[in-house]
C-alpha cells in the first residue's frame, strides 16, 4: 500500500514553526543561493527537459531547494530512497518543505537491530509509514541453499546484493516517475565523484518505461559532518550504530566500524577490492554497460599527458618485472576510458610534481592494452592498480587502499620507499 506523510499528523512537525535563527546554524540549509523555479509534474514537460543542464543549474543550490524542487515537480510520483543511516537527513528536507513526500525502504532481511529500531523512531516522528519492499522469496531461498548465509565472503557480494537490493530495488522504482537518494560525491573518493545534484537515471526505469526515471542526489555538494551538524541541530532520530563508530551502514554481515580518517565506505565489503566497492544501485554512476558490469565512460585522451608522470613502454614494464630495477618505481596500471583513473588523475599527478628529484620514479601504465600480461605479473586486479616496484629486487608492493588522495598517497610511499 502506497502511503503519503500525513503533516496533520500529532507526530509531524510543522516546518512553519521552526524558529529561523536554528535553520541558520546549517549551511546545508541555508546555503545562499538564486531559487531554482520548479516546474508542473507532467510527464510531457519531464521528457523535454534537459537534466544534465538542469544539474549545472542547480548544482549550487541547497539541498532544501532540491527537495522542494523535486517534490514539487514529481508531487506523488516521487520516493525518497531511506536506508536508515545518514539518509534521515533527506526525510528531514522533504519534511521542512512543508509538502506530501513518501519514503520507501529496501528490507533485506540482513539488516542491523538498530537500523530496524531507527525505521521505527522515524515514522513515529514524522508520523509517516515507510513503505517496505522485500526481496523475492523463492529467489533468496534458492541462493541460500545453494551457497549458505554468508557465500559473499567467497564470491563477492554481488550475487546477494543483486537479489536482496537490486532487483527489489528496481521493482519498487517502476512505482515511481523520479527517486531522490542519499549520495555524496565525498563518501567514497574515486568512485562516487560523479554525483550530480539530477539527472536522467542512467540505470532504472520507472513507471513510464526505459529512459524515464529521473534521480535527484540532493545532498552531493554536502560532506560528512556538515550532515551530521544539519541531524544534530535538527534533532532528528539517527542510527544508534553511528555513536560506535559506524559510518556507513547496510547489511549487517557486510558492515562494520571505521577508523579515523579512513573514507565512509572503506567499511563495506572490507575484503573486496575498492573498484567493487558499488552494489548496483547506484552503478550508473560509476559507470553502466550493456551486459551489466562496470567500466566506465570511453574518452578519447589519454591521461597523465603532460607533467611529471612518466611514461613506461611495455619493455620497460618488462624489465621491472624481471627485476632490472636501478631505483625504485611506483606506477599507476590504468586505462584511459576508466572513470575511478579519470578521478585519480589530479592527485596522482601532483603526487608526481610533489616527488619529483627524489628516488622513486612516478609513473604509469596503460594496461588495458597489455591485460593479461599485467595480470599476470605485474599486480593489475582492478584498474587503476597502483603498485610499487622496489629497487634491485624482484616482486612488487600494491597499494591496498580506496583513499587516493594526495596525502594518503604520499604517506604511503614513504611508508614502504622510505622517506625519500
């Protein structure tokens, strides 16, 4: 059953009543920008707009005036997508609007105590009821007899999250003619970078067919704790889970606390490399072929052009693996169309200029043109590898980490290279 917020509700909070000087205290609400005139919801006046445009547009504005924009736009049509960890901030937004929003959530039937507890704790303050959808039983019985509860140690956790988020997900999404989600550019870097505010959902489809769902990412400009002080003023629930050092929160088995300074998602799929770091509902983001895997856009340059990185031939690279090595190396195995090496070109080119005179040489790859003999001998799992070749010995040393910042980088070559 489909189900509206009722704003009559002894539980709702009207937005009207809020004293001014709190919402101030929040640049995620107040942040000062020209209000972006919203349009009437008809799917005639959706096909012809240009969402990509629209993102550029609105890509300063607050995440207040995206919710309003899309609810304003979508009306009932749209869903805010709530997982039950920092996605409370959404349902805060579309609350302040002072309009009708619905809000669904994906059961998987894996989730923490807590995260159940806070789904309560929300319709009770909102006064709403979340609507729930569920994995296929059949589907989730068969993968369970045939692999166990927890195979996705083992296989990766692809085929669980492709029966017990995805294709619930994608069914849920065909009630709907535009969803609005929780994504942040800042919560895996490399790989959700390209978090536009809209945009014409490159993945699902809704309830008019293929290449008609919208998706709005109202909070992609915002960072961690400019969430958190925009839940703290608010005083809205949050997952008890956060206050032992969860960050980002899913399925039990697949979730667990981070440390300090490591990136949010560094605590999901911990045993997997960070390019697998998506479960598919945001893929499109990351990049969305035919057949369902992941690459990335095709660009027609190549990278590192210009500047300190060298460039290494397919000898050279073969002298390294021999060992023939007058000084250490380290050396980024890329491929030009991949988006996670597009994101990684700054930093790894001011890594270069940053090193440059000192005894390692910082270098690149392209081996996407010489696969199977990177894989085999040179480190290459995913692209980009980042892998550091040490000085007049044979073997190799890669980089294990998702954070692909200048500074992490840096640190780590010290750690290995010395500091050189």
């Amino acid at each position: 059953m489909m189900l509206q917020c009722n704003t009559a509700s002894p539980h709702s909070r009207a937005a009207v009543s809020r004293p001014q000087q709190q919402l101030q205290l929040s640049r995620a609400v107040t942040k000062a920008v020209p209000r972006v005139r919203t349009q009437a919801a008809t799917l005639d006046k959706t096909a012809q707009t240009d969402w990509a445009k629209l993102a550029e547009e609105m890509d300063s504005a607050s995440p207040l005036e995206i919710m309003d924009h899309a609810l304003a736009t979508f009306g009932n049509d749209v869903g805010i997508a709530f997982s039950g960890a920092e996605d409370v901030a959404m349902v805060e937004y579309a609350h302040l609007t002072g309009r009708p929003y619905r809000v669904f959530s994906l059961d998987t039937g894996r989730l923490n105590p807590e995260t159940y507890q806070l789904f309560d704790q929300v319709e009770k303050h909102y006064g709403i009821r979340i609507e729930y959808t569920f994995p296929d039983a059949q589907e989730t019985m068969d993968l369970v007899r045939a692999k166990g509860l927890f195979s996705f140690y083992q296989d990766g956790h692809q085929e669980c999250c492709r029966v017990r988020k995805v294709k619930p997900l994608r069914r849920q999404l065909k009630n709907y003619r535009a969803w609005i989600t929780g994504q942040r550019k800042d919560q895996s870097p490399g790989t959700r970078m390209a978090v536009p505010v809209v945009q014409a959902d490159p993945v699902f489809e809704g309830m008019d067919g293929p290449n008609t769902l919208v998706k709005y990412n109202p909070m992609s400009n915002l960072t961690s704790q400019e969430v958190w002080n925009f839940i703290r003023t608010m005083g809205v629930p949050y997952n008890k889970l956060h206050e032992r050092g969860f960050v980002s929160i899913g399925c039990e088995p697949c979730t667990r606390p981070v440390l300090p300074n490591q990136a949010e998602r560094e605590g999901r799929w911990w045993w997997e490399d960070a390019a697998a770091k998506e479960c598919g509902l945001h893929s499109g983001n990351v990049q969305k072929n035919e057949d369902g895997s992941t690459t990335s856009q095709v660009v027609d340059r190549d990278l590192w052009v210009d500047g300190a990185v060298e460039t290494l031939s397919p000898q050279q690279m073969r002298d390294i693996a021999a060992g023939n090595r007058d000084r250490g190396t380290l050396a980024v195995l890329y491929a030009p169309w991949c988006q996670f090496c597009q994101a990684l070109e700054p930093e790894y080119a001011a890594l270069a200029e940053n090193m440059a005179g000192s005894q390692v040489r910082i270098a690149k790859y392209q081996a996407d043109t010489d696969r199977e003999y990177a894989n085999a001998n040179l480190g290459l799992k995913t692209f980009p590898s980042i892998v550091y070749y040490p000085k007049g010995r044979s073997g190799y040393i890669k980089y294990p980490s998702e954070r692909r910042d200048l500074q992490t980088l840096q640190m780590w070559v010290r750690t290995v290279a010395g500091f050189v």
